[in-house]
C-alpha cells in the first residue's frame, strides 16, 4: 500500500508539473516553462513551435537550434514536432543547489532569420533526498556533576533538497535524563542540542546510547539517523566560550594563498588539561577546504584560490573543545570580493562565411554573445569594431549582438575582410577580448569587359597568308570566376558585298584576330569592324570596341607598259625621227602606270639596250627618249631601242619594252631602207644548246681579259706615278685651271677622241681616230707660248690650234624643282627634266668625286657623257632630274677633247640650246669624216 501510495504521488506531482509547463508569460515576451527533476531522458517540456507561432516544418527549414552555454546540453529540441524536450535526468541540487529557484535559461536561434527566442525553464524540486549527518555515530562527554539544563550540540543533518522537501524536524530516541531542543540559525537552518534533565551518576550509567532521527517535509517523509553516544565524565567546572558567536570578513578574490583573514577566540576559567582548548571546523566540506585553521590559534588562512564567480561568500562553523571535553560553537562569514580578473568572453552563435556585394544595408553577417564572470561594472561589457568598415554592430536579445552590414560592398575593391569584434568591460583596468570573423565577398557579375583602348588600328601587309593571326585584343573584367570569363566576337557587317565574317575572325577565348583570305590593297585599304567582348555573369554585360584593319602596299604590281602599244595586228611599231634632229630632240615617249602605291610606283626609265649606245637617252622619271647627239651618217637607218621599267619597292619589279626607231626625213627612204634590212637580217640558228656554250665561253675569256687589263692598269698608274715625281718640276709653270684634282692627285686634261659607226652590216662600220685636244682655260694662251715639253712632243697641240676658244655657257642658277621632280605616276610628268639634291653629306662628297672622276675620264679619252647628254653619268645615281645645273658648275674650265663643246654647253645641248661656235667644229668634223 505504500508503494502505490508513494507512486500515485508522483503522478500527481508530475502532472501538476506539467500542467505549470503550459504557462507562457506573453506579456514579458519570454517563453516560460517549468518541469520537475529527475525527468527521464526525452521527457516533453514544451511545444516551441505551437508558442512561437511557428511551424514545426519552418523550424527545421529554417536550422532551429538551442545555444548551448555549458559543457553540458540539458535540452534537446525536437524540429519535426516543435517540441523542447530533456536531453538527459536533470538534477535541481546539482544544479542550483539549495537556491530557493531554479531556472534556466536558453536560447533558439533560427538561422535563415538571424533570431534567437528566449526560453526559461523553471526545475521543481522533488523529495528524491533524504536527511543525511555526516558520521553514524557521534560521541558526547558530559561530567557527572554537570548541573540539569546544561546543552550540548548534535551533529546537524543536511537535506539538499528545498521547501518541504527539505529538513524540518528532529527527534530524539525515548529516555530518562536527555531531551532535545533544535534552535533556529539566522540561516533558516535547525540546530539540535541535548538537553540534561536530569543529573547524570557515572557510577549507575557511565554510557548513555541515545539515536537522533532527522526528517523532511516530503511526500512521502525522508529521514536520517545518527548514533549519540553519551559517556560520563568526572567533574568539568567550566566549558570552553567564543567571544563572539558570529565572525565574519571581507576579502578580494586575487589575494595571494597563505593569507591571513581573521582568528576565533575562546576562553576556559579551568586550569590545566580542562582549560586547554583546541579549535576545528564542525563539518569538513569541499568549501572548507579552501581555507586553514589553526587548531591552536584559531587564525583562519587562505589555503586555495578565491574566485568570485564559483562562490561568492563561505559559511563556516567552527567548535572548540577543552580537554575533558566541554565544547562550544562559533560561526564565521568569509565574504569574497570581486575583482576584474575575467576578460569577457564572446560566443559566436551564428555566421555567415561569405556575403554577397549587392547585399541590402542591415543584412545580418553574425550573431554572437558577450558574457562576463564579473560582477557589478566588472561584468558591463561593451563590444565594438573597427570605424573604416562597412558594418556596425547592433544589440539583438539580452547580451546577444548582431553583425551587419552598414554600407554597400565592392568586391572588386575589397574581396575579403577580417573584422576584428572587441569586448571590453568597464573594470579597472579594463580586460578586453578580441574574435576574428573572416567574410569572403560573393561576386555577382556588375563589371562589364572593358578594353585598354577606346578605338584600335592595326596594320597588315597585303597578300598576306591565309590563317595568319594579326592582332590580339584583350578585355578585363575585374569580376571574379565566371563573371571575368570573357568571350569575343565579331559584329557582323558587309564589306564590298561580302560578309565581314569571310574576311576575318576572331578566337572567341583569347581575342586573336585571323585573317581568313588574303588581302589586298588594291582592292580595299582599310577595314572597319567592331569587336565584342562578353562575360559569362548572369545576366552576360559586354562592351564593343572599334578597330580598323589598315591595308599596308606591298610592291606585287609590276610596272605596265600604256605607250607605246604594239598594233593588234602583229606588225611592230615604228618611231620616226628626222636625221637632221639635233640633241635633245624628242623621239617618243614611253608611259608606263603602276597599280601600287607610294614609293612602290614610284617608276624610274633606263635604255639597256640600244642598237647605237650614246644615240639616245631616256629620262629617268619622265620616259622621254631624246637623241643624245646628233645623227651621221654611218647611224643606223632602224634603231631598236629596249626600255626597262622599274618600280621602287623593296624587290623593285620591272617591264621591257622595245621601240624602234627609224632614222629617215621621207616615208620612200623609210620604207626602202627596212626593206633591205629585214633581207640582210642573218637566218637565227635554232640551236639553242650551243648558243649557250658559246655564252658561258665568251663570259669566262672577258672575264680573265679583265682581270688582265686590271692588272696593267694598275702597273701603268705606278709606273706614271714615278715619272711623274721625276718631271714634277716641268708643271709648275701651268695654271691649276688645266689640272683636274682627285684626292690630292692632279690629272692634265688631254683625251683621245675615238668615233665609232656600227651597224647591222659590218661592212659599213667606221673607225675614225681624231688628234687629241686639251681643256683649256683663260691662262691657256701663256702656256702655248712656253717652250718647255710636257711629256709630249716639240710638236704641242697648243701652238697648232687655234686661238680662239669656246665662249664658256653661263652655270644655270634655276635651283628650283619643276613638276616632273615630284613623286608619282611616270605618265603624269611633263618633259621638262629636273634633279634631285642629294640630301646628305655623304652622297653630296660622292657626287663631287662622281664629278671629277667623269671630268677625268674625259680628259682619258675614255668617257661617252653616257646617261645622256650633260650628265656626266649622274642620272644613273640622281635621276635625269638631276643635271649640273644643280650644283657648282664645274664644268666652266673644263673642256672635252674629242669633242665640240664644254661639259656647260653639252647641258645647253640638252636643253636644246645650241652653243656657241658650234657649227665650225663640226664643219671640221664633218671633213675629218670624208678623209
């Protein structure tokens, strides 16, 4: 009957319990709960979810989960029903000890909302203790003359449990001279004493057996027992007395150990072993412990360290005996002071590892707590962060503090921050914690593509390869991963009714542009097109650029022949010029056009082939061909002349054309004489293979003629060399006018003239040798009256010539360039010829050398004026453009034997001036021919 007794109880209780647990405070805006303890594992506390007017399916959605604090997790919550419930036997005394109330709090945090909920969960205290006393047995001395109504202490009992279930009552066993009374302390708490009622005799009873029985207020009644033995002493007059019944003290957590707090003091009127006492702590407890008595003294010292935060004051009963025995108790107070020896400590309950940069002012990137053990202002802990970040810390529940954001985030100028949370308490000095929270920036796709140039251009030599990569365009996209992928492309156009797509492409992963045809520059010579650059972000951002492909000439265009045109009907062309035309007289001319551009059509004309050399000349730039002199007779009637073409480019590219020319002054002489010529023309042999032996055996014997010849010329030069030191002396009397300067070396001026007729008949080929003449100046006429030799003959030519000379041209001082000078198509230039400056200091010395050297071989007899009449071999370097007339005119003293005129009048000639005394001279030569 008890046992269902005692289990009817508990249900009752149990269910009172959970009836309380059904309370919710909605006014504090805190959930309440209260159980009792001593619950099995997984017993229910309360429907969260119901309470918080969630959803059991938004809980779990939504990563509900309870805080923990302690080591330890009394409370599970279950997300599927939405119910708190234990996580193992909770025990009230363990927990609170004997605190009047026990609660504990907790905290649910909801994780997608960044809140937590604040829950209280009341234990209740239930009769699971009984009374106990620390020995079974205790023993009390009392001497037998001790007078009735003396005292003597018993041993308390101690419950752990509160309220009703706690201690309430003592009993003592049946017996004739003891009897109990339980005094109430200022701590609530029962003290038993035996009280003598009658007087003992030692001799009936030395010993008296008596049980004390302590009981609670429980349902069912818990009790304890201890054993008193009572033995009978001989007479004690006096027991031992504390001065003061209650001592207590203050002292600060940090004092060092071994320090002194306070002494208890007692007095014994007895003399000898009955007044020598000796002090002892009544119970021996874990707080205890932490201090030392002196047994003698009764100085109490710090045996271990203090701390606040485990327990804030000690109660402690300390008793003192004399020898017999006779004992009295004292209770001492030990209040400990706090002090700021506690830094706060932070909780991180919830954080984000990464936000993304458009994330909202005010998102949430952690929740934290902030304790401290202190009390007072050593515990008021303020949190803070650095000021030059774009967050703020707000204070969310109780001490609980959230981390957002405070300004809009840049991934590309920030990818990553470390915030440092500092808790600081208001202790002297004050303590301080740091945490690190490490936030990664999420990037999301803001930055389009961007070029390092706003326009290109790009330039490429026609007929360039298939395939060929000409440039390479990059775009940066400061985004990160995907977003920074960038892809090209080519905004599609039409290009001369052409797709732009089949003229160029582009690789859409690195921005290299290909050419997919060959180009050229004739046909266009730019190209314009537009570039795409594209992220791969969502949505893709992208940015154009303009390039333009610049077609650069290249020299693939020969030059082409306009004039002359050969008839469509097989026949040849034929140019008529009168045999009374004087130098300078203008045959024809030939027109040619090139289709590139710049200095690649840029033409220059040369004869390479003329059936008599130094007959004509053809303008370098112009194309003109000129009679170089005058025809004779032994000319040719048909001239073939061949006329090369070439550009300027880099390699030159080059056209023949052949002109022929006939020599008649009636259309009858014309054509009779090409009659007879196309029949004396020599049958051509077929046998091409000894042609070509009969070539290669006539280069190889020049070849070793000329080698030949190059060795006695430079044997004579230095044998002339050492006559001339001999005979030095006979040239000092002549005028430097007669001597042409090379290099230090003095020349005089004397030249053979050798006329030479070829034609296409042998037979009619003339040889005419002519006396040697002189170049002469206006000192000439001394020197024909000097009688010394020269190295030559008695027999001087300046004794048998005549007197009179040559008027000497004036130098033409026109320095200025005629249109024919300028750059450009050949067929657009007038005939006038002009020339060309050199432009630096070392053609400008290899012209005056090229001067003298002509000057010389003139003088040798060994020179034709070829290039043209008055060039002096020039326009093969300068161009026919260029003539004396545009430098010094050198050619004022010095005269061409041979010959009917100076170098000045030869340009006359070829200006188409003719130069004065110049038909006498070849009256003469003309005779010279019939001789």
């Amino acid at each position: 009957m008890a046992v269902r007794r005692i289990r009817q109880n508990c249900c009752e209780g149990v269910l009172f319990c959970f009836l309380l647990g059904t309370l919710w405070d909605s006014g504090s805006g805190q959930i309440r709960y209260s159980i009792p303890e001593e619950m099995e594992k997984g017993f229910f506390v309360g429907n969260i979810s119901k309470d918080l007017g969630l959803e059991p399916r938004a809980l779990s959605e939504g990563g509900a989960r309870i805080i923990s604090r302690g080591k330890m997790q009394l409370f599970a919550l279950n997300v599927r029903s939405g119910s708190l419930v234990t996580a193992d036997r909770i025990d009230r005394e363990d927990l609170c000890g004997r605190a009047p109330v026990c609660t504990i709090n907790i905290e649910i945090l909801v994780e997608d909302k960044v809140k937590i909920y604040g829950v209280e969960v009341e234990i209740t205290d239930v009769n699971d203790n009984s009374p106990r006393f620390e020995t079974k047995e205790t023993e009390i001395k009392i001497i037998e003359k001790e007078v009735s109504g003396t005292r003597f202490l018993l041993p308390e009992a101690f419950d752990p449990d509160v309220g009703m279930n706690s201690l309430q009552n003592y009993q003592l066993s049946p017996n004739h001279h003891f009897s109990l009374h339980v005094h109430g302390g200022t701590d609530e708490a029962k003290y038993p004493e035996l009280v003598l009622e009658r007087t003992l005799d030692r001799e009936e009873e030395p010993i008296h057996h008596l049980t004390l029985t302590a009981s609670d207020g429980g349902d069912p009644v818990r009790s304890g027992t201890v054993h008193i033995l009572v033995t009978v002493l001989d007479a004690n007059d006096n027991a031992p007395v504390f001065t003061q019944s209650l001592y207590s003290v203050s002292v600060p957590e940090d004092v060092p150990l071994g320090t002194w707090l306070l002494t208890v003091n007692a007095t014994d009127p007895d003399e000898g072993i009955n007044g020598k006492m000796t002090y002892f702590f009544r119970k021996i407890t874990q707080k205890t412990q932490v201090f030392r008595l002196n047994s003698l003294t009764g100085a109490v010292t710090v045996l271990e360290n203090l701390d606040y935060e485990e327990s804030s004051f000690y109660d402690i009963d300390i008793e003192v005996r004399d020898g017999p025995g006779l004992q009295d108790r004292a209770k001492v107070l030990i209040k400990v002071l706090d002090v700021n020896d506690n830094a706060p400590d932070i909780t991180v309950t919830s954080i984000a590892s990464s936000v993304s940069e458009n994330s909202p002012a005010g998102s949430v990137i952690a929740l934290f707590n902030v304790q401290d053990r202190d009390s007072r202002e050593n515990g008021q802990v303020t949190c803070s962060i650095p000021e030059d970040l774009p967050f703020k810390l707000e204070k969310s529940y109780g001490n609980y503090y959230s981390l957002v954001t405070d300004k809009a985030l840049d991934r590309e100028q920030v990818s990553m921050y470390n915030v440092t949370v500092t808790a600081t308490d208001g202790g002297s000095p004050p303590l301080s914690t740091d945490t690190h929270i490490s936030l990664h920036i999420e990037d999301i796709n803001d930055n389009p593509p961007t070029f390092a140039l706003t326009f290109y251009s790009v330039y490429v030599m026609e007929n360039n390869p298939r395939g060929t990569s000409i440039y390479s365009l990059t775009a940066r996209d400061p985004d990160n991963e995907e977003n920074s992928h960038v892809t090209y492309s080519i905004v599609d156009d039409t290009v001369l009714s052409a797709s732009l797509s089949s003229y160029v492409s582009i690789n859409s992963e690195t921005g290299v542009l290909y050419a997919l045809r060959s180009f050229d520059y004739e046909q266009f010579r730019e190209l314009k097109l537009r570039v795409t650059a594209k992220d791969s972000g969502e949505p893709p951002l992208s940015s154009n650029v303009s390039l333009t492909l610049f077609i650069l000439d290249q020299n693939d265009n020969s030059p082409e022949i306009l004039y002359p045109v050969f008839p469509s009907d097989g026949s040849t062309g034929v140019e008529l010029a009168p045999r009374s035309a004087e130098p300078g007289y203008l045959v024809t001319k030939v027109v040619a056009v090139d289709g590139d551009s710049g200095q690649n059509a840029w033409l220059s004309y040369r004869l390479i082939k003329a059936t008599e050399p130094g007959l004509f000349s053809v303008g370098l730039h112009s194309g003109e061909i000129r009679t170089a002199r005058a025809f004779v007779d032994k000319d040719a009637l048909k001239q073939n002349l061949v006329v090369i073409v070439v550009d300027n480019g880099e390699p030159p590219l080059s056209a023949t054309v052949s002109v022929t020319v006939v020599v008649a002054d009636t259309i009858p002489e014309v054509l009779s004489d090409l009659n007879s010529l196309a029949s004396s023309e020599p049958p051509k042999d077929s046998d091409l293979t000894l042609y070509l032996v009969i070539a290669v055996a006539s280069v190889s014997c020049l070849f070793f003629f000329f080698i030949i010849i190059l060795l006695a010329q430079k044997l004579y030069q230095w044998q002339a060399s050492k006559i001339l030191k001999s005979t030095s002396g006979h040239f000092q009397n002549i005028p430097a006018s007669e001597f042409v300067g090379i290099d230090g070396v003095r020349a005089f001026l004397q030249s053979y003239s050798h006329e030479v007729s070829l034609t296409t008949d042998s037979r009619k080929s003339q040889m005419m040798f002519t006396q040697p003449n002189y170049a002469n100046t206006s000192t000439m006429q001394q020197n024909c009256e000097k009688n010394e030799t020269l190295l030559i003959s008695d027999e001087s030519v300046f004794c048998k010539e005549d007197h009179s000379f040559i008027q000497q041209a004036p130098p033409n001082t026109d320095w200025r360039f005629s249109q024919a000078q300028r750059p450009g198509t050949s067929g657009s230039q007038n005939g006038d010829e002009g020339g060309t400056w050199p432009n630096n200091q070392f053609d400008t010395e290899m012209l005056q050398a090229m001067i003298l050297a002509s000057a010389n071989e003139a003088a040798d007899g060994s020179s034709t004026l070829g290039g043209g009449a008055g060039t002096m071999g020039l326009s093969a370097r300068y161009g026919p453009q260029f003539t004396l007339q545009h430098v010094p005119d050198y050619r004022q003293n010095v005269y061409i034997p041979g010959s009917t005129a100076t170098l000045a009048n030869a340009a006359g000639k070829r200006d188409g001036k003719a130069p004065a005394g110049g038909n006498g001279n070849k009256k003469k030569s003309g005779k010279k021919e019939k001789k």
